[in-house]
C-alpha cells in the first residue's frame, strides 16, 4: 500500500454497522448506528444526534438554568434521545428538583440502558429523575401552573418530522398548552437544527418573551450551529 494510498484509508470515515431499529409510534423507524467508536440515531436520511457533538443539547438546560438561577424545581424534558439534555438538567438544577423525561419511541429508553449505556451514565438510575414512555404533549396538558421548566428536543427543529402528532408543539394552541403548564417566570426551551421565525412570532403572539440563541454544536470549527428558543411566561 502506497503512502497516498494509506492516508487516504485512515482519512475514509468508518462504515455503519447497524446496531438496532425502533419502530415510532404512528409510523416511521429509527436506526441505530455505530461508526468505529461513535453512535448516531438516523431518521430516514437524516442524522439526529450524534456522540461526538452534544453542546447545543447540553446548553438546551445550561442556557436555561443561567436564565431562571436555582428556582426551577418542576422540569419536563421532551426527548431522551442519547440523554445529554438529561444530564446537563441534573448538573445544573437543584438537588431537590423534580425531572421527569418524556420519551415517545420504547426502544430509545432501551438503548439508553443497553447500547448507549456508556454515553447515557447514571443518569436514569438518578432518584430525582422519573422516565415515561409517551408523547411529551400528552404529558404537558396535564399540567396547570406547576412547571418550572420545559426542555423539548423531539425533532430536528419545530415541526413534526419524527412524528406528524408533534406539530401539535409547535402550534398556537399547543404552545398556548406548555404556556399554561408553566408557572409565571417559568420557561420553555426548544432545541433546533435551523432557524424558524415563523415559530419565533407564535411564541410572540401566545405571550412568551423570546430569546434566540446560536449554540455550536460540538468543539470543531466546521460543527454547524444549532438554534435554541428560550420562551419566558411573564410573572404578571
């Protein structure tokens, strides 16, 4: 093997091997991949999350937690996905805080326990965290005023790619939902490849106070940014 030929081969990215399938509810299929020592989770084409570049699902809690200070003690996190999210909550909320994890796809929860249970840590055997299996929606409208948190990371941005049923997130009506599920000054935080500002404006026009964050997404220079809303309920 030449010298060109050699560096070529160590620069080729790994193959795929596949680990797992989960079926979502509703249709549609998640594929679990291992590239050499990485895993990613795949949707038809599109790559969802990858162990490699985990900042922006980090700073979905961080970024809130620096906002709302050590208050928060009722979080709901939309998504489990490799569990990032999850454990910037438990580093960055209080000790005494309760965190609930909706997870829509079974077999997610699974891997977390099986596969990626290298990546995904203690954090599912953390007393303070509770994990169901169900649509984060479902989960929110049985709230009234006693949120102090609401991470959503479900899609790769705000419409209902994994699942049709979560436009009903992003939605007026639905964001009108997690508005009344938080108490005043508390906020929602919605993790997204892209920027949307037709999302932005309903958030407006439902009575939140916006931000809109820039996070990059792992330590590279070439790591795309990711887009993160934090949404405030006005105390009055």
């Amino acid at each position: 093997m030449s010298m060109v030929t050699a560096a070529l081969a160590q620069d080729r990215e790994p193959e795929a091997v596949l680990i797992d399938t989960a079926d979502i509810p509703g249709g549609g299929r998640l594929h679990l991949l291992r590239r050499g020592d990485d895993y990613e989770i795949v949707f038809g084409e599109e790559q969802l999350m990858g162990n490699w570049a985990y900042r922006s699902e980090q700073a979905l809690a961080t970024l809130v937690s620096e906002r709302i200070g050590d208050s928060a003690r009722g979080i709901l996190i939309g998504g489990l996905g490799m569990g990032f999210t999850l454990a910037a909550a438990r580093t960055v909320f209080r000790e005494d805080a309760s965190i609930m994890v909706a997870e829509l796809v079974p077999r997610v929860v699974a891997w977390a326990r099986g596969a990626l249970a290298h990546i995904v840590g203690g954090s599912l055997d953390d007393p303070r965290v509770t994990v169901t299996v169900s649509d984060v929606h479902d989960v929110i409208i049985r709230h009234v005023a006693d949120l102090d948190v609401i991470l959503l990371d479900v899609d790769n941005g705000p419409d209902g790619l994994i699942s049709l049923a979560n436009e009903r997130l992003y939605c007026r009506w639905g964001l009108r939902a997690v508005y009344t599920a938080l108490r005043p000054g508390g906020m929602l935080a919605v993790w997204s490849a892209y920027p949307d500002q037709a999302f932005a404006e309903r958030l407006w026009d439902v009575g939140f106070a916006v931000e809109e964050v820039s996070v990059r997404s792992g330590a590279g220079e070439k790591d795309p940014d990711h887009m993160i809303w934090l949404a405030t309920r006005p105390r009055s």
